[in-house]
C-alpha cells in the first residue's frame, strides 16, 4: 500500500474514548481491561485530550512518593482526567495519507494519532503498530538489496516483540523491558 493511501483505510474507526467529564480511576480501569495504550478525551465526540498508561504511571509514582499503597480512590479525590491528560494532542486530519501519519508517528515520542474531521471530531486512530502491521503485508521483492531486506527482518522482529508484548497483558514497569529488546534489534540491523 503506497504512502498516498487515505489513512482512512487503515484507522480504527471506532476506538474506545473517555469523557474528559469522567475520573482517573474510569480511564485506568479502561485502560488496564483493553488490549491498546492510547485511550482519546473526548467532549461533545470532540478530541481534547489524550492518556496512556504511563501517565497514570507518572502520576501513581509522583503521588506515592515510595508509598505504594495510593489508590485510585486518592488519585480521583485530587486529581480530575484533566490534570492527568497530554493536551497538547497531534492529531492528523481525516484528509491525511498513510505518510503524513508514518512522518508524525517516526518523529518520535508518541505512538498513537488521532484522526480528526474539520470540526475537530474524532474520527479514528492510527497507531505504529497499525502502520507496522501494514508495511508487514506489503508484498516484497527479493530483488530489494540486502541492507533493506536485513532492514525489513529486524522490523518484522520489533513487530512481533511488540505484539507479544501487547497481547501478554504485561505491566507498565515491564515496558522499559521491552524498549531495550526493540533496541536491541535495532543495533543488530
């Protein structure tokens, strides 16, 4: 599938979303019981927000100070979805190609974006791992030079580490574990 692909062929047209209305503890529970790591706060089907587990991470760590007994009780009396949410969301039009999302998403520091219409409605997301999965069924050649054949085996091992990882159900402490294997993978390309 080339780079001008509209991305939405590829978005998850329905993702699970939270009103930025409810508390802490609804997107950790929503978080922890789904298979992804990037939960959209929406108002009025509008994006304003974006949290992953690792902000809940960031926030349970600061909160403790070392005592790991806090709650999620604790953390919905002093802290609203508000203050936990990255605000300042890159999103990706619903006009976007499949590049336009692959050049935000290799820049680096996130790995979700979503896809909004013209009234800032959300209308999908995309992530690395959707855009992984679609480079993986592209068909290739074996007359591709051997540094990018070399190149394509080591994703196709980031891929497969990632989704084991994804589907193991694996704890947020677990992740830096994962992050030295993908790593790993890379020097040896």
């Amino acid at each position: 599938m080339p780079l001008s692909t509209p991305i939405v062929q590829i978005i998850d047209r329905d993702p699970v979303t939270i009103d930025a209305s409810k508390k802490v503890s609804d997107a950790a529970r929503i978080l922890s019981a789904g298979r992804f790591h990037h939960l959209p706060v929406v108002t009025d089907q509008r994006l304003v927000g974006m949290i992953s587990p690792v902000d809940l991470f960031k926030l349970s760590v600061s909160v403790m100070d070392g005592d790991k007994s806090a709650s999620l009780d604790f953390l919905d009396k002093h802290y609203q979805l508000d203050d936990v949410m990255q605000k300042d969301v890159i999103s990706v039009s619903h006009r976007a190609t499949v590049g336009d999302a692959a050049r935000l998403l290799s820049a680096g520091g996130f790995h979700a974006v979503p896809v909004i219409d013209a009234d800032e409605h959300l209308v999908g997301i995309v992530t690395t791992t959707d855009l992984i999965e679609l480079m993986l069924k592209a068909p290739t050649h074996s007359d591709l030079p051997a540094s990018v054949q070399q190149r394509m085996q080591v994703l196709e091992q980031v891929f497969s580490a990632a989704q084991s990882y994804l589907l193991s159900g694996m704890a947020i402490t677990e992740h830096e574990e994962l992050e030295r294997r993908i790593e790993a993978a890379r020097r040896a390309a």
